[in-house]
C-alpha cells in the first residue's frame, strides 16, 4: 500500500512539474510567433515604401539607446528617431538647439514598437491594424512615412508637431498667398522667418499611381488627407518630408520673411518660388551652382529671374561660393 502511494505521489509530482513547464513554456512559443508575425509585416511594409521613395535618401546610424532606435546627425540637425510609437521623433537644430522640435506620429492608428530593417527604414507594424507608419532619416532631415493596407484605413492623418516657443505652422498658400501656393506647409519663429518645413504632400498606389493628397493646418497639427478611392491598388503610400532650412534656404526665407524689401520685388520672388516648385526646390537651384554666373544659366528662365531680383542681397551672398 505505501509502495502504491508513493507511486502515485510521485506520478503526481512529474504531472505537476510537467504542467507548469508547459504553462511557462507556451506564453514563450506564443511570443516567439508573435515577434515573428511583427518581423514579417515590418519586413513587407518596408518593401511597399522602399519600393516606391527608394533608399538612396536614407541616412544610417548605429547610435541608439534605451529611447531611441535611431540617432542621427548631419550639418543641420540631430534626428532621434524613438523605439516605441508613443514618443515623438525629435529633431535638434544643430547651431540653435532652443529651435529643437518634435513630430508625434499618428499613434492612434498602431501600437507596435520599432523596427529597423538593413537600409535604416524604421517601422512600426502590426497585423491587426490598417495602417503601417515608418521612418527614414535624410541629409535634410526626416521623412514620416504612412502605409495605407486597405480600403478600411482612415483617409486623414494627423502629426503633432511640437514647436519651439513663439514659432507656429502655416501652410504656403497663407504664408505666401493663394496665388503663390507651392503646397508646402512651413515652420516660422516669432519673427515670421521660414525655420524647416514640409515639402509638398504626395502618395501613391501600389501600381505607380499619383493619389490626390493635400496638408491642413490646425493650430501646431499637420494633417494629410490622403483621397484616396475603389479603384486604387493597395497598399498606398505617402509622406510629410520635413526639412530643416540650410543656409541658402535661411537667407531666401529672410528675404521674403523680413518685410524690408520694396513689395513689388517681394511679389516677384514668390512668381519665382512657385514657378521653380517651391521654396526647398529654388534654394536648392540656389545652392547648386559653383558661381552666381552659373546659376543664372540653370533653371530656365525662372531661376535666371529670381537670381536677378535677389542677387544684390548681401546676406544671399552665401549661395554664392
């Protein structure tokens, strides 16, 4: 009988012990499973976007730590870049870090937590939700990308932006006038000069198409509205592009920020900006010729002009070298 009770005891023991290995053991293999599925949307969400932007633009770095996936710096600024959603991505002027900002991705849309694949996009994904938001940090700054899965994703997409004190946002068709517009959306400091800005909404479908996308304005929140429809190819993509103003670009934006030139020439340096596709395309014109000679040899006739009106500013005389 004593035989038979231990017997049984020690049977009880083994099934106990081999209950709770199984109780630790399968949250484990759930996780695993649920790290992979994780890895594998990322994975296919970076291919939808890098497919589309390319790589070529992306900025690597392996500086991390326990907040940030990504730490990136360039001439312009420092580009942190956070490993969970929740964050925002911080951006630190590199001459005047009190003009340092933040962009808070829209989180409501995914819970995931970073992921960077080989070429430096990072991602957040998952499977249960309709979008897929991802990261590439430039030589310019940061470009905030959306991957649209499905017909079921929300068609607005709001990015806080935390501004430094007494800056504000402001679309171009306000800050330069509807006839003006470039489509751009800008950050401006307390004295009305152009800090960084947003390069023109796009998005596009699986197939290549173009999809009618815009910005809005609500106080110091960008939204893209992204118009999509039935006979577009999912997924779709799309970004804000945010750029931190060089040096060309601060001296063009005090020129048509400081209200100290003759209206008339002021007027004529918007034709241009909007002529040329706006004001990060003709600051670029402007920081791409080795001489003032040459740069009134490229960009047709619209650069030749704009290059006439403002070649006798001296604080322009930087784009010259």
């Amino acid at each position: 009988m004593n035989n038979l009770r231990k017997t049984f005891l020690s049977s009880l023991s083994l099934l106990l012990i081999l209950a709770l290995v199984i109780s630790l053991t399968l949250p484990t293999v759930a996780n695993v499973k649920a790290m992979e599925l994780a890895n594998n949307e990322s994975i296919e969400t970076a291919k939808d976007i890098e497919s589309i932007t390319g790589t070529d633009e992306i900025v690597q770095s392996e500086n991390s730590n326990s907040a940030y996936n990504t730490v990136v710096e360039n001439e312009l600024s420092t580009v942190k870049v956070p490993n969970k959603l929740e964050e925002p991505i911080q951006l630190t002027d590199t001459e005047s870090p009190s003009e340092s900002l933040g962009i808070s991705l829209p989180s409501e849309h995914t819970d995931a937590e970073a992921i960077k694949t080989d070429n430096g996009t990072i991602v957040y994904d998952n499977s249960e939700s309709s979008v897929a938001l991802a990261v590439q940090p430039t030589d310019e700054g940061v470009k905030s990308l959306i991957k649209i899965k499905d017909a079921t994703a929300p068609k607005e997409y709001k990015f806080e932006i935390d501004l430094p004190e007494g800056s504000k946002l402001i679309t171009s068709a306000d800050y330069l006038g509807e006839e003006y517009d470039t489509k751009e959306v800008f950050i401006v400091n307390s004295e009305n000069i152009i800090t960084s800005l947003f390069s023109p909404a796009w998005a596009k479908d699986a197939d290549g198409s173009d999809i009618p996308t815009y910005y809005k304005v609500e106080g110091n929140t960008l939204i893209q509205v992204v118009d999509y429809n039935e006979n577009n190819v999912f997924p779709i993509v799309g970004d804000p592009n945010w750029v931190k103003i060089g040096k060309c670009s601060a001296a063009l934006a005090w020129f048509i920020g400081s209200n100290l030139f003759a209206a008339a020439k002021i007027i004529k340096v918007k034709k241009y900006i909007n002529a040329l596709g706006g004001f990060r395309e003709s600051a670029k014109l402007l920081a791409g010729a080795a001489t003032w000679e040459e740069k009134l040899k490229i960009g047709g006739s619209a650069f030749a002009g704009l290059a006439a009106e403002i070649s006798g500013v001296a604080a322009l005389a930087v784009c010259k070298k």
